[in-house]
C-alpha cells in the first residue's frame, strides 16, 4: 500500500535567494517562475531517492502486519512514529500506542519493529492499519544534505 503526504514542507530546501544567486540573477521579474522551479526540482529529487527532504507527516497505509515484525519506512529520513491505528470490519479506528513499535532510524530505509502478535489483526481487508509518520532530514533548508541541495540546483 502507498504512503500518502499528510502535511508539505514549510519550506523550500533552496531559497529563492540561493536558487537566484545560483542562476545569476538579479531581477525580481522571474520571482514566481524560479519558486515555481524550485519547488519541482525538490519533488523531482524526492520522488527519485524516496526521501522528504524538510520535515513532513506522512500515513503509511497497509493492508496486514508483516508476519516478520518489520515494516520499512518510505519516504526516509524517518523521525518518528506520531499514530498507529488499525480498523476493525466496521471500519473504526482504535488507536495503538506508539510505544508498542521500536524506531529504527539506524537501518536504511528506517524500520518500525514490532511484535506482530501482540496488535489486533485488521478487520478490514484494504488499509487495515495506518501509520502516522514524521520524516524528513529538519526544519531548515541547510539541513538537507548538499549534494540533494546540488541536485534541486541542476534541475
């Protein structure tokens, strides 16, 4: 099942100052055009590493719980895990504590590990369980990675 984005980057990773001064320009003209072009090229490079590269929420949706405990985190960097539901056949959610699950931000991608026999098998046969995710490298631009800042500047 996909991952679908919950909340978007506060955020650009590349200013348009930065994107300005890469592309030596000095009017103010262009403006909308270059944040429009930098906004594309950061969702080009997400969409090509399966990272978030400013901090976003994200729901991770599955159908079963793995039967060997592990489900890996896409899009990575994995923060934290913030819900966990799992629907019943009437489609009500009852909420999982997060603390039921270990979060392994050392394996790549990120793991969420858990005992598969300790939660409450889905009722539901589709999206049975969601997982509220926080991803993304931080909060500010210069916490991305440069060669991912490199790459928004060529594209």
């Amino acid at each position: 099942m996909p991952s679908i984005a919950l909340t978007a980057p506060a955020l650009e990773p590349l200013s348009l100052d930065e994107a300005k001064a890469y592309l030596r320009v000095a009017t103010v003209d262009d403006d909308d055009l270059i944040a429009a072009l930098i906004a594309g090229a950061r969702s080009h490079v997400e969409a090509q590493t399966h990272r978030a590269l400013i901090t976003q929420s994200w729901r991770i949706s599955r159908d079963a719980w793995p039967a060997d405990g592990r489900i890996a985190v896409l899009p990575a960097p994995l923060q934290t895990l913030d819900a966990a539901r799992v629907y019943d056949a009437g489609g009500v959610a009852h909420a999982i504590d997060t603390q039921a699950f270990v979060v392994d931000t050392v394996s790549a991608p990120a793991m969420l590990l858990f005992p598969p026999w300790s939660l409450a098998v889905p009722g539901r046969a589709r999206a049975g369980i969601e997982l509220d995710v926080t991803v993304g490298y931080g909060a500010a631009g210069s916490a991305v990675p440069e060669p991912l800042r490199l790459a928004i500047r060529l594209l």
